[in-house]
C-alpha cells in the first residue's frame, strides 16, 4: 500500500516536479497540495496524511513553525523538510522541529525516494551533503545554537508568526492588519518576546530572527536599511 503524502511549496512548478517523481515511483500518493504553512496544517487536520513533504520557506508560517503546528495537531504525521540552504542553523532547526528528514532541494531524486522510504519505514534520512556535518558537530559536541533554539522553543506559535513579521521590517499598526489582531495585542505580543528573548528592542528580536532561522537572507538586506519608526 503507498504511502499517502501532502506535499507543501509555494511554488506549483516545484510541486508539479516532485508529483512526477512520486508518480513514477509508485510508492508514494500525493493525496492533497498546500501553497502555505496555514493552509498545510489545515490540510493535516482534514487527511491525516502519512508523510508531509515541506518547504523551509514558505509564506506566513516557515516550514520550521509548520512543522512544529503539525505535529502539535498530528504527531503520528511524519514531515521532511525541503531546503534550498545547507547551513547548520537550518539543519539543526529542522530537527529539533520535529522533521524526520532534512533532504536539498539541489538533491538527485533518488535521494529524495530515499528519505520518503526512510521516513515511511519509521526512520530519519539526511540528505548525504549535510549528514557528514551534523556527524561532525555531534563528535565535537559542538552546538552553539542550543540558547538560541532554547528560545525558539520558549515562543508560541503566534509570537513565531510575530517575530518573522516584525524582522521584515512590518510596524506594529501593519502586522495588526496583516493579522487581523489590535493594534495593542501586537505590542503585547513584542513586549513578552523581548522578556523571553532578553532583548531590550527591534534589533534585538530580529538579530534573534535571523540567528534561529525564523527569517531569512531577504530580512538581512532589511535590516541594512533604517528601521521604520513607529507611528502609533
């Protein structure tokens, strides 16, 4: 019996791709598509996929904050994480989410057949460029990221879709609109952030953005630039 599968991009010609490989396989059944990390934890909810084949970056929620709401709604779902990035943070991200897999978007398709194999038998799968890494760092005992994951794991799921917002550079008064939310309820979401994260200001919430992984190398270019003020 094939494993079923949602499959998660923002970007139909990606999903339209993998779709293709997963067809040819005949292992795997694509029974529904998401375009984001709302729309995908929905989706769970409704199918109870076996397997979520998951985007890092996608639109609203990351594939990081997804997959943490997904196996908060369905811990029996098994997610792989899709990624354009190698770097460790990523990497280190995923995992501590709860991803069973972490597979290149660059990787051949027999790599990626053989995460969704890995994960449909119970296992965990890295794609072979980063596993070398990762063995790396666990035999230096090597894991800087530890405070920072600490603190991602310290913020709600709401605080996560705040913080992203707010490293892109948004005011307060446009998250508010963005996320249909008063105006007072986003400050009070930035000022418990600040507690948690001991940071003082913006700049500290979005260094700490950029640190875990929530927000990415377009807020980097952001935060070159002055920061908005706020207006109210």
């Amino acid at each position: 019996m094939s494993s079923q599968v949602l499959l998660v991009d923002d970007h139909k010609i990606m999903r339209d791709g993998i779709k293709a490989i997963l067809r040819q396989s005949g292992e795997f059944d694509v029974i529904a598509e998401a375009e984001s990390g709302t729309e995908a934890v929905e989706v769970c909810k409704q199918r109870q996929p076996d397997i979520v084949l998951l985007d890092i970056e996608l639109p609203g929620l990351s594939g990081i904050e997804t997959t943490r709401e997904i196996l908060r709604h369905c811990p029996e779902v098994k997610v792989i994480i899709l990624s354009m990035y190698d770097d460790e943070q990523s990497i280190m991200s995923a995992i501590r989410s709860g991803a069973r897999a972490f597979v290149l978007k660059k990787a051949s398709d027999r790599d990626l057949l053989g995460a969704l194999r890995a994960v449909a038998k119970g296992g965990s799968y890295l794609s072979p460029q980063v596993s070398d890494r990762v063995l790396q760092r666990i035999q230096k005992n090597d894991f800087e990221t530890k405070p920072i994951l600490a603190g991602l794991d310290c913020l709600s799921s709401r605080e996560l879709q705040v913080l992203r917002l707010v490293a892109d550079g948004k005011t307060s008064k446009e998250i508010a609109v963005m996320l249909e939310l008063g105006l007072q309820t986003i400050r009070s979401y930035r000022k418990t952030m600040m507690g948690k994260l001991g940071v003082n200001n913006i700049a500290g919430l979005t260094q700490f953005a950029l640190a875990s992984g929530v927000a990415r190398l377009q807020v980097s270019i952001a935060v070159a630039k002055s920061p908005k003020k706020e207006t109210a």
